[in-house]
C-alpha cells in the first residue's frame, strides 16, 4: 500500500497502519487500537532503558485534580541527538505513518513496585485550565504510540477501561491508538489506566503526535 505521511488525522487515520505486516486491531467501533508485537528487539529496548535510569525524574500530570497518587512513576525526556533514541522514533513515525516533525520528543517512564498512572486520556481536556499552554503551537494531541521495554514480575497491565481491553507488558511490544474520533473530536473511549506493578519494574517509552509541527 501507498505510504500516507501526515499528521495521522482525517478519514485516513490508520489506514497506514492497518496495511503493516502483523498488526493486531483491537475489535472495538468505539476506539481505533492496534499492537504490534516484537516492534523492537531486546537489544534496542535495553539500551533505551538505560538511557531512562540514567536520567529519570518524578512524572507529571496537565490539569491536576489534586491527587498525588495519580501518576506515581518517573519519567525521562529522551535525548534526539542520540542516535538509538532518534532511530526508534523516526521507526515509529514511519510504522503510523506520521511525519516525525508531528512527534512531540519520546519520553520514558519507569515504574517501581506499587506505582503506576491512573485512569487519565492522553488528549488534553479542551475546557481543562491547561489546554491554552499545551496546545497553542502544537495542537491537540494526536496518536500515542507506547513501546513496552520489558517485562514486570507481576503487574503492570495497561488496561482500556470503555472497551475493557487489558494488554500486558511484552518486551518490544507496541500499542498504537488514535485519541480522535473521525470528526476530529477527542475520543473519550482512549481511556485507560497504567495499572500497579506488583514486583519488578516495568519500563516504557511514549510518543505522541499533534495535530500541528512540534517546534525544534
Ligand atoms: O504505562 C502504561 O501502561 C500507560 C502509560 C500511559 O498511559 C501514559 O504514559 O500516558
Ligand atoms: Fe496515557
């Protein structure tokens, strides 16, 4: 199939990715969800996870409702100029079909026993007091892509509450979703929880992509 490079919206959202070779669709009308196992090799996922200890910080949240707990894991913006973190992302940007100048930097989290990230939308909530300071340039956004980079003991699933889809953490498996409906709403079906480690540490990378360039 003819490759489709744009922003991932539109009539053609994932379209691009359906015509890839073992993709897995999610059955579901309400959510446009794809897995794609064995996206990485050990290799490439070990190096990534050293990258994120080396310089991990607390995560963050837009819109705070106030609950510390919500998102308990740490994160790490991963550096483009390195050369493993710049071939992976311009692998999952080619893999959606998405130009890359859409990807916001790919980022990682680490979850330690008893942590994990609530249940939240990737989008940023239009009436939420942050919408104005994440989306100005960019836009809302997109497609996540999230690249588990290894396996915990226990735990750790990543669960689709609306469409009651659990995925487990399978090392250099890829979860693909589109945070819109057709007409370029948010789709609030996308909700899903990063669920708690039970033992181990469970490491992985997110990309996401907006409807406008990231600025470099
Ligand atoms: O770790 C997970 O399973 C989910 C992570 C997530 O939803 C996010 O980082 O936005
Ligand atoms: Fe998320």
């Amino acid at each position: 199939m003819t490759a489709i490079i744009s922003n991932g919206t539109g009539p053609d959202a994932g379209h691009h990715l359906i015509g890839q070779p073992r993709v897995q669709r999610v059955p579901s009308p309400k959510l446009s969800l794809f897995i794609r196992k064995g996206f990485s090799d050990p290799g490439e996922c070990a190096a990534i996870i050293d990258r994120i200890d080396a310089r991990r910080r607390p995560s963050t949240i837009a819109d705070s409702n106030g609950d510390p707990l919500y998102r308990t894991s740490e994160t790490c913006d991963l550096d483009r100029a390195d050369p493993v973190v710049a071939a992976l992302e311009e692998r999952i940007a080619a893999f959606l079909g998405i130009d890359p100048r859409f990807g916001e930097p790919l980022q990682g989290q680490r979850y330690a026993v008893g942590q994990e990230f609530k249940q939240h939308t990737d989008y940023f909530e239009p009436k939420g007091t942050d919408f104005d300071e994440h989306c100005a340039i960019s836009g809302q956004r997109t497609w996540t892509a999230m690249l588990y980079l290894n396996e915990p003991e226990a735990g750790g699933a990543t669960r689709f509450l609306t469409v009651g889809k659990l995925v487990q953490p399978e090392t250099g498996k890829l979860l693909c979703w589109n945070n819109q409906r057709a007409d370029g709403t948010p789709n609030p079906a996308t909700l899903h929880h990063g669920m708690k480690v039970r033992a181990g540490t469970k490491y992985v990378v997110t990309k996401w992509f907006r409807e406008r360039p990231w600025p470099v």
